[in-house]
C-alpha cells in the first residue's frame, strides 16, 4: 500500500463510520461490503470504525494479498485464525474445536492440542469450523470479522466467504469486507448475489467534496490552505483522500510513489487493451471514439473487446462522444511514464488523424472541423513537431471562438508562444504580433485574467514605443488606445493607473474628436472619481460626452451619463458642469443615470448595461438606497452573463451586492454573494473590499479573531498604494473599532492619528466624505483622537441621507443627550439600516438613564434587544443587557425591576440595599464617585451618599477598608456567580 505524510484527521466519513457502528448493534445486520477505488480511504475507515469499538468487540482482521485467484488458499482466514490464537492462546483456540479438527492442517500449533486432522476432514467441515469457532467467539461479546481487498481474494476465500455471509445470521458477529469495484473481477458475481440478501448491506465511498478537501488539507498542513490550493488539490485528486494527502505539498507535481500506485491500474490487462492504454493518454479527455480508432494500432475488430475490458476495469468511463479515463491523474501517469519518441509518434498519429478528418468533412461538407478538433489538431501537431501545422490550427480555433471568452486567450497566447518559433508567422497567418498582442489585451480585460494581459501590453507597448525617444512612427491613436488598456489592467490591481491615462491623452491631444479619445476621457473620469477629483471627473466626463454626441456614439454617451452621475453623487458635478442640479446630488446624479439608462437602450449593448448599472450601484449604496442598489446589481449581472463579461465586470457588482445587503442587516446573504472559488478569482481590490465587508460583520457578530484576520487580508492586499483611499479609510475604520473592542483605546488613537500624517490626510478625507464620516464617529468616541479629526465634523460634506445620519452620530456622541441620540435613531432607521440603529438605540438608553427617564430608556433597550438577536449581534446585545443591569431595567421594556437576590454572611448583606451592594462593588473596582456614578447612572452627588452610608454600615474608616471588607464577607459575588 501506498501511503504519504498525513494526518490522524478522517475527513468526511461520518456517516459511514455511523452506519459501521449502527450494524455491530443491529442483529439483523450481517454483512457489510465497503467499496471504493483504491486511495479513497477504506482502510483508514476500517481503522477508525475498529478504534471506535474499543475493547466493546473482538475485532479479528484478515487482508488477502495481492497474488489474486492463484494466491494462498484461504489467506485472509490464515491471518485471521492466527491473530485469534495470538490474542487467546492455542489452548483456548482448541477448546472451541472438535478432535482432529480440519483447522489442524492449517495451524501447526493446534494440532499439538487437539491431534491432526482426520483423514475425512474435507472443505464442509472446515467451513463448518471455522464458522462454530466464530459462534461460540460471539457468545460472549461481539465479534467482527474484517478482510481487507476482497477484489485479490483467492477462489476458496470467497467460497468461505459465501458461507459465512449466509450463515452467520443468529451470531452476533459481523463480516465487513473492503473491495475495489473496478478491480473485482470474480468478485463482482458474488457481490452481486450477497447484495440480493437483506442482511448484506455495501458502503460506497465517494470522493470527498471541496469543502472536505479543504478540511484534509488542513489537518495535514497544520495551517489553513488557501483557497487556490484548495480548489488546485481537489481538481487535480479529484477528492481521492490518498491523492490529496500526495499533492498537499506539491499540487503541481506527480510524487513517484504515487504515480506507481497509478501505474498499477493497468495491472492484469491483455496485451490489446494494453495497446489502447497509451494512445488514449494521449489523445486525453473527452477521448472520442473515432480518434482512438484512428490512432491506436490495433485490429478493428479487436478494439471493441479491449475498450469493454478497460470500462469493466473502471479504467476508462463511458460518455456521449466516447470514453475518458476515471481520474486523471491516472492518464497523467500514463503519460508521463511514456518515452519521448513514443508521445511523439502519438501526437503525431493524432494529428494526421485529425487533419485527414479535417480534409474529408471540407470536401464532403464544405465545413471544417468543429472548435474543439481544431483546438485538438492544434494540441497534437505541436507535441509532434509541427509547428507551422500548430500555428495554422490555432488561428483555425480562434475563429470559431467568440470574442471574450477565455478559451480564445487561451489560444492567443499559444500563438505568441509560437511566433519566434516558426521562420515566417506572416507567411502562414493573416495577421501580425502586435495585432496578436493587442488581442490578448482585450480577451484578458473581458476575461480578468489582469497579470497576462499587463504582460501582454507591455510587450505590445515595446513594439509600437521601441527606445526611449517614444518616435516610432506607430498611429498615435493606436499607441494611446494600447496605453489607456494598460492604465484599465493595472487600476484592477490596486496600483492604479499610474501615468499612462496622462499618456493616452497627451498623445491625442489636438487630435479631431474619435471615439478612442472619448474613451480615455471617460476612463479618466473614473479614475479620478476613484481618487477622489470628482471636479476632474466631472470634466472629463463633460469632455467625453461632447465628443460622443457629435460622433452620435450612444454606448459613449451612455457611459459619459454614468461617470457624471458619479461625479455628481460625489457633490462636485453640478458645480463642474455648471448644470443646473436637483433638490440633492442623489437626485441629480440619478437623472444622468437615467439618460444613461435611455442611451444604454439604444445603443442596444448589454457591455454598457453592465457599466452603467456598476457605477449606479455604487452611487445607490452610498446614498442609503440599498433595496434599490440591489436590484442595479442583479440587472448589470444579468447584462454580465448576456455579454461574457461577467469576470470583468462582476467584481464591482459583487462588492456593491455585499455591502447592499450588509448594510440591511441581511449578513448571511451578504457573505453568501461569492463563493470561495470566486474569491480567488476576484481583482485584489475586490477582495480587499469583501474582506472588510465580511470582517465588519464578523466584528458585529462578535468573532473578533475572523474580524482582525480579514482586516490584515485586506491590509496585504491594498499594499503600501496610496490608490483606492476609500478602501483605506474603511480598513482604517476597521481597525480602529477592532482596537476599541480589545480596550485598546491608545491604539485606536494612534490608528485615527496615522491618517493624518503627511500632507494630504485631510485632502484625503474630504476628497471622500462617505468614508471619512464613520472615522469622524469614531473619533468622537475616542480620548486622545486627533483635533483635526474631530474638527472635520463641523466642516465635512453630507452628500447623502448616509452622510447625514453619521453626523448625527457624531453629535450624539459629544453632546451625549437623549434628545440628540433619538435623532441619531432616527436618521439610521430613515436609511434602514438595523444595526447602525441598534448602536443609536444603545446611546439613547444610557442617556435616557442618566436622564432619569426610565421609560425611554426601558423602550430602547427593548427594541435594541430585538434588533441585536434578530441580527445576531452578539456584542450589541450584552452590551444592552449590560446597561440593564446597570441601570436596573428589564429588556422587556419594564422601568423597574426587581431587586436581586443578596449575598454576603450577614443577614441582608449587613444591611445594605441592592444599590449599596452595586455602589460596594463598583467601589471595590477603585472607582471613583464620578465613575461608578456613570457606570449606574446616577449623579456624583447621591454617589457619595452612597458611599457614605456605605461606610457607616460597614463601620470602616474609608474605601480601601470598605473594599477589603466586602473581599472578606462575600460581599462582591452576585447572585448570578
């Protein structure tokens, strides 16, 4: 047996073991079958079921060697008796058997004892020894006989099989056997038979899923594995547990061990299907049947039998076109152990078969070969040597492959591969390297394959821009077009644009009004809205839609709509433009969203649709409109789909959806918008924006541990860039809440501090006053936050009804009154958001205390209370229980309370009241009378009464002595301790 490094952990067998375990109990249970390909984890079943037995069964175990039909007779059973006689002794073993036993023969030691065996002894009898000796095992406690890969059982271990199946049923013992179902060969009669009786019951295991290769791998790294390993390990083991244990290491590499294991497969083949075995490698999946045929060398009226030998095998599968191999690995293996000379005569057979394929349906037809035999005729000719026969075959591909699909990028970047390869590419292709390049660009932009199609322009910039001088004589436009793809690829990364957008424009400056011009404007009206300009923005937007209505180019206008809608709901578009706005920059950056809506329809693109409903999101969400930004999303989404530009353009919609819907309060939705194969794919910005999404909603939910390790993703992600600032501001106002929940007040103020340093802090967060207002909360909170952070809650814009409930936080939390907390309540539920409510609420119930109006706060608490438990706001609601205790008012909205239970040895607590123990406690704490009175909310004054009284009835001198006091009687436990 193979085996790798790997972990006690059994991943995903639960049910199994239970249904084990469930059959040693249940008397009408005799026998259970255990099946499964090899590596997939049967023994490591048997091991655990056994483990779990404890000393309750005598577990007897039994492997048949690998020798198959012409092994040892009865070899599994051999070990079996021997194991017994180890465990019990050959003098207890013999007592179980008549004189001269048949078993005699088999085990030396028992002859010693009972005598030999008679010269009658035949297999009746030893069957019915073997089968007494098992009944009388089992009077006592349960027996359990395992015999391990049945599938190399010799023909008198399944007969004795066969017997002690049918006859064991008024025992209490339990035959489990293991088998590979590919491998049974005479097995499978037998297996078919026992499955007809109602006691035989057969386990299937079954490949492991995502998520269980994840948990496997995680036992056996120590460390949580990454989600592109995971989803790396499970595609290549297919959840073969004994195959993701190999690749766990080296997900890219075949370990020999393991590819000898694979090599086994083949074990017991005839020579024809044999034969078949390499080509079939070599074609790869799906293998269609008449490419094998063409390709293998064999008979044709032998290759029918030598497939059905390899399907019985469960070597090769069965499908529509043909046949494919049950695990890859298995055809890499194949593969790999071929020689060189030999995968080249391969290929090469293939490719001919192809090409002749090809010829015969152009004259017959008039058609060629469909995408996938040019894509394969292509695969074959290059392994073979044949480049110029590659070269033509991939351009062939291409052009039955639509525009932005991924396997088009695919197959451009195996034409760059071979360009310098081949003498004269433009002899064989209409086409050049650089429109090769440039088309790499566009498919990886559609595809968001973002680091190839960097790679891909800057291979194409070299070409049009060689040397330092920037003359190459190339058409401006088409050098610029080239620079403006670029700035689009590095702003996916979080780098931004850097200088080529200013490169792009430059170079058409003066130039008569194009659409490629227009372009660049309204790329650069994103890109600066996204830094912060939204007056630049604005402009260029302005720009691009003069252009674009004199061009009469809809999709533009469309587009020049959407970024002044964008620039508007950032307050700075109407001053730009000089347009007259409406009531809000919401509403009048709605109406240019609307027209962009009416331009995308005639334009008649769905690519727009999808960009004008991604910016309109993000404008929808910070405007408080979340019901509404959800269904923007789900319309670009759809539009994504009908495009093929969903890996484009979904991230952005991604991110808005799960801040939509975290912001409602529906986290659970907002955490299921992707899942962990998205993630992986998803832009780094769009990564970092979910992980402070999800790590905000942890942190509310009361997992702080999640909470700080999406925030240092997400820090890894954005880098040291000073790009995408709001993404910063929201990890910053991440990480201070995080310092503030682990009492860390210093820290959040260094946090609020660090904003601040260098020249542009403050530009920075009036440039983007949606994110900056939550750190100007926060600051109101924080002793020791920065002044000119504080200062900005006079002077900061409120574009938005969002803008404007923070402001009112804000000033809840300097003037702490119940009058201004009950705005603050009010704003939140005007936006709709629950949570954010829930804090108010929480402000409006300590100050309502404070106050002494009891009622109010009773009614906050209450309706917090709801809010935190429908949310599952953990934190929020201990804090509401918190100041219930404090402040001795029930949750359910009642103004008073009961007094609690007393303690202490002396009767009545020596004679204080429930609030003198509350003061007594609180002054043990070294609180002062300013403190606690906070803390109960009272006022300084009858606080000191307290403590005077206090003392007096304790008849201590002072604090310290009232403390030690209270220490030495029990006086600080509560009832609830």
């Amino acid at each position: 047996m193979v085996t790798f490094p790997g972990s006690s952990a059994l991943v995903g067998r639960a049910a199994e073991v239970s249904a084990l375990l469930e059959a040693v109990a249940d008397d009408r249970a005799q026998t259970v079958l255990v099946a499964g390909e090899a590596g997939i984890g049967k023994s490591r079943l048997i091991a655990e079921f056994t483990e779990r037995l404890g000393g309750e069964a005598m577990v007897l175990l039994g492997r048949c060697p690998e020798l198959g039909t012409g092994g040892v007779a009865y070899a599994p059973f051999l070990a079996v008796l021997r194991v017994l006689v180890r465990k019990l002794g050959g003098e207890a073993v013999a007592t179980l058997l008549p004189p001269h036993p048949a078993l005699a023969n088999w085990l030396p030691q028992l002859a010693v004892r009972t005598g030999g065996a008679a010269p009658e002894a035949d297999r009746i009898r030893l069957f019915g020894e073997i089968l007494t000796v098992l009944e009388q095992l089992a009077m006592t406690r349960p027996v359990v006989l395992v015999l391990e890969d049945l599938h190399w059982a010799d023909d008198a271990s399944r007969e004795l099989l066969t017997f002690l199946a049918a006859n064991l049923a008024d025992a209490n013992a339990l035959l489990v056997g293991t088998y590979r179902p590919g491998e049974a060969g005479p097995l499978r009669g037998l297996v078919a038979e026992l499955r007809r009786n109602p006691g035989v019951h057969v386990l299937e295991l079954h490949p492991l899923t995502r998520h269980e290769v994840g948990r496997q791998l995680a036992a056996l790294l120590g460390r949580e594995p990454g989600s592109e390993l995971i989803t790396k390990v499970f595609e290549r083991s297919g959840g073969n547990p004994l195959f993701v244990e190999a690749l766990g290491q080296c997900p890219d590499e075949l370990p020999a061990d393991l590819a000898d294991l694979l090599l086994g497969f083949q074990t017991g083949l005839s020579p024809q299907a044999r034969t078949v075995v390499p080509p079939a490698a070599v074609i790869g999946s799906p293998i269609h049947h008449d490419l094998l045929a063409a390709t293998v060398d064999l008979p044709p009226d032998e290759l029918p039998c030598a497939l059905r030998e390899l399907v019985d095998r469960h070597l090769l599968l069965t499908t529509d076109t043909g046949y494919e191999f049950r695990h890859g690995l298995i055809r890499q293996a194949i593969y790999d152990n071929l020689l060189p000379v030999e995968r080249t005569a391969l290929h090469a057979r293939a490719a001919a078969a192809l090409h002749a394929r090809a010829a015969a349906a152009l004259h017959a037809r008039g058609a060629a070969l469909d995408p996938e035999s040019r894509a394969d005729l292509a695969r074959h000719a290059r392994a073979a040597g044949d480049l110029d026969r590659a070269l033509r075959a991939y351009w062939s591909a291409i052009e039955v492959v639509p525009a932005t699909h991924p396997e088009r990028l695919r197959l451009l970047e195996q034409i760059l591969t071979l360009w310098d390869r081949v003498p004269t590419p433009e002899q064989i292709l209409p086409t050049t390297k650089l429109s090769v390049l440039e088309q790499i660009v566009d498919v990886a932009i559609a595809c968001g394959a973002t680091e190839r199609g960097i790679a891909a322009a800057d291979a194409a910039l070299a070409l049009l821009v060689p040397g330092e001088s920037g003359d190459s004589g190339a058409d401006p436009e088409r050098v610029a077009r080239m620079y403006r793809r670029r700035a689009y690829l590095r702003a996916t990364t979080g780098a931004g644009p850097g200088e080529d957008l200013r490169q792009a424009l430059a170079l058409m400056e003066g130039t008569p009004d194009s659409v490629e011009r227009a372009e660049a404007l309204v790329q650069s009206a994103a890109a600066r809205v996204f830094q912060g300009d939204a007056a630049g923005s604005a402009v260029d937007a302005v720009a691009a839609l003069a252009i674009a209505r004199r061009l009469g180019a809809d999709a533009l206008m469309a587009r020049a709509h959407a970024h002044l809608g964008l620039a508007g709901a950032a307050a700075a578009g109407g001053a730009a433009t000089g347009e007259v706005r409406a009531d809000s920059e919401t509403d009048w950056a709605l109406e240019h969203f609307a027209q962009a809506h009416r331009a995308a329809a005639v334009a008649g693109d769905a690519r727009i649709v999808v960009d004008v409903a991604t910016w309109e999101s993000a404008v929808l969400v910070g405007a408080g409109r979340y019901e509404a930004a959800i269904a923007a999303v789900r319309q670009g989404l759809r539009a994504a789909h009908e495009s093929f530009r969903f890996a484009e353009s979904a991230p952005i919609l991604f991110v808005k959806w799960a801040q939509a819907l975290s912001a409602l309060g529906r986290w659970d939705e907002a955490r299921a918008v992707v899942d962990e194969t998205q993630f992986a794919q998803l832009p780094p910005l769009s990564r970092a924006a979910l992980l402070v999404c999800f790590a905000r909603i942890s942190l509310a939910t009361g997992d702080v541990r999640a909470a700080g390790e999406g925030a240092q993703a997400a820090g890894l992600l954005l880098g040291d860039s000073r790009w995408a600032a709001q993404y910063r501001l929201e990890l910053a106002a991440l990480t201070c809440s995080l310092a503030l929940v682990g009492g860390d007040e210093r820290a959040a103020a260094a946090a609020l501090t660090g904003l601040l340093e260098g020249g542009d802090g403050v530009a920075t967060l009036f440039a983007h006053p949606h994110e900056a207002w939550p750190l100007v909360v926060l600051a109101a909170r924080i002793s020791g936050a920065p002044a000119e952070l504080l200062a900005l809650g006079d002077t900061l814009p409120t574009a938005s009804p969002v803008d404007a409930a923070q402001r009112t936080m804000f000033t809840a939390h300097l003037a702490g009154t119940a009058a201004r907390w009950s705005e603050a309540v009010a704003a939140w539920r005007g936006v709709g958001r629950p949570y954010d409510v829930g804090i108010a609420l929480l402000g409006l119930a300590e100050s309502a205390a404070v106050e002494g109006n009891r009622v109010e706060a009773g009614s906050a608490l209450k309706e917090l209370t709801e809010i935190a438990t429908r949310l599952g706001a953990v934190p929020l609601a201990a804090a509401a229980a918190a100041v219930g205790e404090r402040a001795r008012i029930s949750l359910d909205g009642s103004a008073v309370r009961a007094p609690r239970a007393q303690s202490g040895t002396a009767s009545g607590g020596f004679g204080l009241t429930a609030r003198e123990l509350d003061v007594l406690r609180l002054v043990a704490k070294g609180m002062s009378n300013r403190a606690l009175a906070a803390e109960l909310f009272i006022s300084a004054n009858t606080a000191g009464v307290h403590v005077s009284r206090i003392l007096t009835k304790l008849g201590v001198a002072g604090r310290t002595e009232a403390a030690a006091f209270a220490h030495e009687h029990g006086l600080l436990i509560t009832a609830g301790d």
